[in-house]
C-alpha cells in the first residue's frame, strides 16, 4: 500500500502523536515482504499507542493484526461488535469471533456475505503464514469447530 505521507501527517496532528508514535505509524505503511514470520518477540506492538487510537473514535473501532488478532477496541465495539474482553487472549481473533461466536453471527446484519469474505481472506492469507505453527493451529480449530468454515 502506498500511503501519502501529507495524509499521514494529518494523522499525526490530529492525534497529536510523539515523535515514537509517528515513527511508529510512518513504520506501518512501509511495505513488508509477503513471506515473513511471525515478528521478533522483543518488537511488540505498543497496545497503549493502539489503545488510546481507538479510544478517541466516536464510532466502534477495534485494531487486529494480520492474523485477526484483537490488539484493541473501544467501549463501542464492545457493546456493539463483541466484548473481546471475554475472550481468552489466546481466542481473542477476529475469524474466530466471526465463525464460532453465535452471538456475533445474530447481530451482524450480512454475516452470510462478511463470512464469505473472511473465508476468501483466509484462503489468500494462507500462503503467508503456512509455515507460522499458531495461524496453522487456528486454522484447523475453525475447521474442527465450525461448519460454516468447513463448507
């Protein structure tokens, strides 16, 4: 993705982020290569910085990583999407929450239509993280535990 550095710089006034965080945000839109692992345990994402992102949204907002991970969300998306916090951190990813959360699946006016989506997304993805063992592991638990995902 090719992001133009004005919009960026936007952002970063309109959040008024310190100088770490904008390095961080210009760090995120440069491209990575397509096969890379799984990221280094001592570079985590700061969920502080993620957090108080989309604590200043009006509307529901959550951030996942490339895998669905949940790295944060608002009360809005709590009361709206799903309470993630309710979820072992371990489960706490999106195509989970979207197969198996029975709830979610009630709520979500076209999940017929976003599920399609996700599941195209996952067979796209699929090549990037084949040799990432808990992508692999998620993958197969949605096959053993949803039907839908199985189809």
């Amino acid at each position: 993705m090719n992001h133009s550095p004005d919009i960026l710089l936007n952002i970063i006034r309109a959040l008024q982020l310190d100088e770490s965080e904008h390095k961080y945000l210009f760090d995120l839109t440069e491209p990575k290569p397509a096969a890379s692992s799984a990221p280094p345990e001592n570079k985590r994402t700061d969920s502080r910085v993620l957090q108080r992102w989309v604590d200043q949204m009006r509307y529901r907002s959550f951030i996942t990583s490339e895998g669905t991970d949940l790295l944060a969300w608002n009360q809005s998306a709590k009361l709206i999407v799903a309470d993630f916090s309710r979820l072992p951190e371990g489960e706490r990813y999106m195509l989970n929450t979207t197969f198996l959360d029975s709830d979610y699946r009630e709520r979500l006016v076209n999940w017929e239509d976003f599920a399609r989506y996700s599941e195209a997304w996952v067979r796209t993805h699929m090549e990037q993280v084949r040799q990432n063992p808990v992508h692999m592991e998620r993958f197969e638990h949605l096959k053993r535990e949803s039907e839908w995902f199985r189809r």
